[in-house]
C-alpha cells in the first residue's frame, strides 16, 4: 500500500466509540484489530525506510565535515517520514473505510462444529 496516498489526520482526533465498533460489536475486539494492522503499517514503512536509507549508508568510520553535506537528502527523507501520519491513525482510517480485512475466530469454531 502507498502511504504517501493516505488521507489520515497527522494528529490525534476524537472519535466516537460507537461508531467504531459497530462492526465487532466490542470495542476490545476493534481496539485489537486496529493495533495490529497498526503493527503492519509501522513494519512496512519501517522497512520502506530502511531500504531508502541504505543507499546513503557509507562504509567510513569517521564522520568527516563532507559527509555532513551529503547525508542531506538522507535529513530530508527521515523527515518526510516524521511528517508522515502515524500508523495508528493510518489504520484507523482504514478501519472506519472497511479496508481492513478481519476474521473472529469465535465465528470458526462454531461453523466448524455445526
């Protein structure tokens, strides 16, 4: 997925309980299933970060004056990352879209014991 796409607040927002767990029906159940699509989005921009970062890696030890200047589109994408929403919120505006795929397990075992 392309988070530089999504259209997620960068800061925090009141939401009504409510309407998020209209899906579940518990509002525990949701909380786990945003926090773990949370997971998701956090590992995937962590290793599309990592990746970007990888090509300014240098193989000297010491940090000289001209490596300063040219680790500064290195600044710039750790910034536009800071910037970026936080997957929490990113996965809570999936949530409420229905982006989210979701299975209870409780749900399993009783079809599979009819």
């Amino acid at each position: 997925m392309d988070f530089k796409k999504v259209n997620a607040p960068t800061t925090t927002v009141t939401r009504d309980t409510m309407e998020l767990c209209k899906d579940t029906e518990n509002i525990y159940e949701t909380v786990a299933i945003i926090s773990k699509r949370a997971n998701q989005i956090a590992a995937e921009i962590k290793t599309d970060l990592e990746k970007k970062l990888q090509d300014y890696a240098s193989s000297a030890s010491d940090n000289s004056l001209e490596e300063v200047f040219e680790n500064r589109e290195q600044i710039e994408i750790s910034k536009y990352y800071e910037r970026m929403p936080k997957p929490t919120l990113i996965a809570i505006e999936e949530y409420k879209k229905g982006e989210v795929y979701f299975r209870s397990a409780d749900e399993e075992m009783t079809l599979k014991k009819d």
